[in-house]
C-alpha cells in the first residue's frame, strides 16, 4: 500500500489534532486522509472522497503526485494493509463498500481546498499547510543550525565562515 506509516507526532489544527502520516509520494513525504480532510473541514467522508473523485475525473489531480487511490487495482487488502486504514479512522465496512480510498500530497490537499472556494476552508487549508506540512522545513533548519554551532565549537577558518552563515540564518 505505496509503504505508508502513521506517525506518533500529531499536530493540532483549531481543534482538531491529526495524525503524521507518511509515504506514498516518496520517503518522508506527508500526506492527508479524505478521513483528515473531512475532520479538518467538518465535512462528511463522502462528500470529501466525491469532491476528490471529482477533480480526478476532470484531470485536475495527477495520480502519484497529488492523489493516489489506495483501492483502484485492489480488490482485497491484506491484514497489515486493513490495520493501517483502521489506524487512520476508517471502518471495516467503509473499506470493503468504497470505490475508492484517496490520499492526497501536499499539492493535491491545496488543489481541492481551491475548488471548494469558501473563507473557512482556505483558512483551514493555510494553518494546516503551515503547521502540517511545514515541519519537515523546520527541522532541517533546525539541523543546520545545530550543524553550524558544532563548527563553531572546534575552532578555525570553519567557525568564522559558520559563524557568518549562522548570524545570517537567524537574521532571516
């Protein structure tokens, strides 16, 4: 099922906390659930997994880069496979009776946030994008500092230059 893993890290969004999820568009990629998408934006599965079904009809979305369905070639899940859909709040039923099971990059969440076109979705959509898929950018600068600092501790030509390129990052 395109290696996916849930994440013991949650961020809250308003209220709402969501679940780290990983894979499916390449390592360490974050990806969003219709059951996310439909918590977030206080909407049924349903509705979410049609508004999805929808751009995907039109080609608005690129499969493997901004939706992959997990059920479209498989008829039958595995055990592993039904554990991890019921980790990510789905239901049996839910997943032997639907079409289709969608995940969503970055870029596909983005694009079905603009054709729902209201104030509170784009809302949603900013913090959840800041927060959500942000963090991985913070943790390299995060890295890179520490980097920097270790440089400055041993000394020489390398620490001034770290020195520099530290004062610069935290400028900016």
């Amino acid at each position: 099922m395109k290696e996916l893993k849930v994440s013991n890290e949650v961020v809250k969004i308003g209220e709402i906390e969501v679940k780290v999820i990983e894979g499916g568009f390449g390592e360490n990629s974050k990806i969003v659930s219709e059951i996310q998408i439909s918590k977030l934006h206080l909407m049924e599965v349903y509705e979410v997994r049609k508004s999805i079904k929808r751009l995907v009809d039109k080609e608005r979305l690129v499969v493997n880069i901004d939706y992959i369905d997990l059920k479209e070639g498989s008829k039958e899940f595995t055990t592993s496979e039904i554990e991890l859909l019921l980790s990510l709040g789905y239901n049996k039923s839910g997943i032997t009776q639907a079409s289709n099971i969608y995940i969503l990059s970055e870029r596909g969440y983005v694009k079905l946030v603009k054709s729902m076109d209201d104030n509170k979705s784009w809302d949603i959509m900013d913090e959840f994008v800041d927060k959500y898929f942000s963090m991985r950018k913070q943790l390299k600068e995060q890295d890179e500092r520490a980097d920097l600092l270790l440089d400055i501790y041993k000394g020489g030509i390398g620490a001034v230059t770290s020195a520099k390129k530290l004062t610069e990052l935290e400028i900016a």
